[in-house]
C-alpha cells in the first residue's frame, strides 16, 4: 500500500528545496568566497610570522601548511576571526592524564622514573613534573611578539596584549589566535569515554572506530571552565579539542555532504543574524547541536535535501532551550557547558532573537529569500 501524500505538501517542500539551494548560492557560497580570500592573505601573513619564531626557537616548527587552498590547522570561528593550531613536536616522555577534575581539560605529566632532561620542552615542566601549558604559551607569546616587528607585515600586524593567549590582530578588523598544541593520536580520553551512547545507530561504528584512532588535541589556551577557580594546575592544564573528530563525523559521502550543507547554511544565518553584543551564539554551538541533530535523527532518509528545513528548525528550537536553560552541553564532554563565562543578559537576549528568527523560518516557505 502506498503512502499518500498531498500534493499541496510535496510542493511546500519542493519550494523549501528550490530556496534551499538559491540560499545556498547566494549567500552561503558568497560567505564561503570570502573566508577563503580572507584564509589566503591570513595564512600568508602567520608563514611569515611563524618563520621568523622558527629561526629563534626551532622547537616551535609551523605546521601550517597548504593542500591544494586547505589549510590543517585553522579553524573559522567568523569570517573575521579564525584560529591556527601548531602541533609541537615529541610528547614522548610524558603521559596523558585525565581524571575528571577538571573539565574540559587534562595534564601532561612526565612518565614515572623518566628524567625531566629526556624532553624536549625541559624547561616548561614544574617541580611536579607536569608539562605547564601556560609556560609554554608564555614563551611562545614572547617570540610572536618579536617576529611581529620583524616580519614583512609588520606595518599591519599587531599583537593583542590584554590576554595570555597569542593574538594578531590584522588590518585592525582580523583577529587570529595562534594555539601551540599536542596531537595524540590513537587515544581517547576518558571524560569522553561514554560516546558513542549505546542503543544509538549513529554514528556507524567504523567511523566511531576511525574517529577513536585520530584521537584529539592538547591545546595551550585559556579554558573558561577553570576561570576563577585558582586551581594550582590551572597554568598546567590544557584543553581537550576534538575538532578533527566532529569534521570526520561531517565528512564524506553524500548525505554526510548533506549535513555539512546544514552547518554551512547554519553558520550564514548565525553570521547574518545571531552576531550578537557578548558573542553568546558561536559557529561552534551551531556544530554542535547539528551533532545532536544527528543522534536524535540518525536514519540517512531524514538528511536528505527534502528534510533539511526540519533538521534546521529543530536545531534552532534546540538551542532557544539551551539557551533558556542557560546550558549547552558539549558533544564529547557533556559535562563542560559551552555557555559557561557568557553574560545571563547576553543569553536572553539570544533566545529573543534566536525565537524570532525561528517563527519566521516555521511560517513562511520564502523566509530565506529575506534572510
């Protein structure tokens, strides 16, 4: 027996798909261009930049390389805002510990019996034989700041002094964060060890199996869950990343396409509209509640290009809830709070904008041709 639909919703959503796609060339595309202009002359400027730090201390080696126009590292906050990872060398001596208290976080600390002259980074790690994060990044901070008044750029790069993170800002309206960071590969932290939730079909278990082998990032940089805690591992601790893991799961064939499709589209409407005093809605939210979308809807046939309008509103009234409850859960780390520091008023604030916004996608087929 065949399903009967009505015609007048098969053409409700014919129409949904048709401004889908205009949505997609008109302002995601154009979104996507000039990020890309900007990434040239951004990543231009940091190889200068970097170089000049190499020739000083040939420790920190950038890894900030081009495939073919892709850069690994550099992550698009906003289209003025971006950040750039340099993976340090040698971790060897020292292990991974992850023990819970403090989230989103965890130390390197040196293997039992190994002497502290076996690493290369001998003079970053404290009596108690823990790699210092915040050390690390302090030395690295000083060497940015020289190579800046020496490098080619030098008339339109500034550093930006009030944080212990290292940040250029250039042509005054650019901001980038350069983030030195440890790669370990073929571990999983324990913190995260709940993922994936049994019962759930998504994701398929041979991407569980890739993603658990590329493992995650150490980065050296501020972490807000610690912020006023003044806990004594605070400067050592460094923050769990798993960028490379929520890309994996977004990559691929063409559904997965489908699905990096609603992200791009989510991140126009947020840069377009959601731009808010406070930044209290990132890119990143976005990307993880679409995560979310995706356990709550893990069957290929509610991906496809019929059904994303839904799987955009449902991620929108999503986050009006996480926002109304103050708390966005990240997707690995469920219990570190990706609004923790934003300001209760910001939030609300927010959720006001975020629900109009949603009222107006729910009611109106057209909507995007405004929006």
């Amino acid at each position: 027996m065949k399903m009967l639909v009505p015609s007048d919703m098969i053409a409700a959503q014919s129409k949904m798909v048709y401004q889908m796609n205009k949505y997609c060339t008109d302002r995601v595309q154009v979104r996507k261009a000039q990020i890309h202009k900007t990434i040239q002359e951004v990543c231009r400027i940091v190889q200068d930049v970097l170089k000049e730090v190499e020739v000083q201390e040939p420790r920190f080696i950038s890894s900030l390389n081009d495939y073919n126009g892709r850069y690994d590292g550099l992550e698009v906050i906003s289209p003025t805002e971006f950040e750039i990872i340099i993976y340090l060398n040698q971790m060897g001596v020292l292990n991974f510990v992850d023990d819970g208290t403090l989230p989103g976080c965890a130390v390197l600390k040196l293997s039992d019996g190994r002497k502290r002259s076996m690493s290369l980074w001998v003079e970053f790690i404290t009596a108690s034989g823990y790699l210092s994060a915040r050390k690390i990044r302090s030395r690295f901070q000083t060497l940015v700041a020289q190579a800046c008044d020496k490098c080619a750029y030098r008339d339109i790069v500034k550093m930006i002094a009030d944080t212990t993170e290292v940040k250029l800002r250039i042509r005054e309206r650019i901001i980038v964060q350069i983030t030195p960071a440890f790669k370990c590969a073929g571990l999983w932290p324990r913190s995260a060890s709940h993922w994936p939730l049994p019962g759930i079909p998504w994701p398929h278990p041979n991407i569980v199996a890739e993603v658990k082998t590329e493992g995650f990032d150490m980065l050296s940089k501020e972490c807000i869950a610690l912020q006023g805690k003044n806990s004594a591992m605070e400067g050592d601790a460094w923050v769990l990343s798993f960028t490379d893991a929520e890309n994996r799961l977004l990559q691929g064939d063409y559904l997965r396409s489908c699905r990096r499709r609603c992200l791009s589209i989510l991140k126009t409407l947020r840069d377009r509209h959601l731009d808010l005093p406070g930044n209290p809605v990132t890119s990143y939210h976005m990307k993880t509640l679409l995560l979310y979308e995706c356990e709550k809807h893990p069957r290929e046939m509610e991906w496809e290009e019929n059904a994303l309008a839904d799987r955009i509103n449902g991620i929108f009234l999503q986050l009006i809830s996480c926002l109304q409850c103050r708390r966005c859960p990240h997707y690995f780390l469920p219990n570190m709070d990706l609004f923790k520091g934003k300001s209760p008023g910001a939030l609300e604030n927010a959720s006001k904008q975020v629900w109009r916004l949603t009222r107006i996608m729910l009611t109106n087929t057209r909507c995007l041709e405004e929006l």
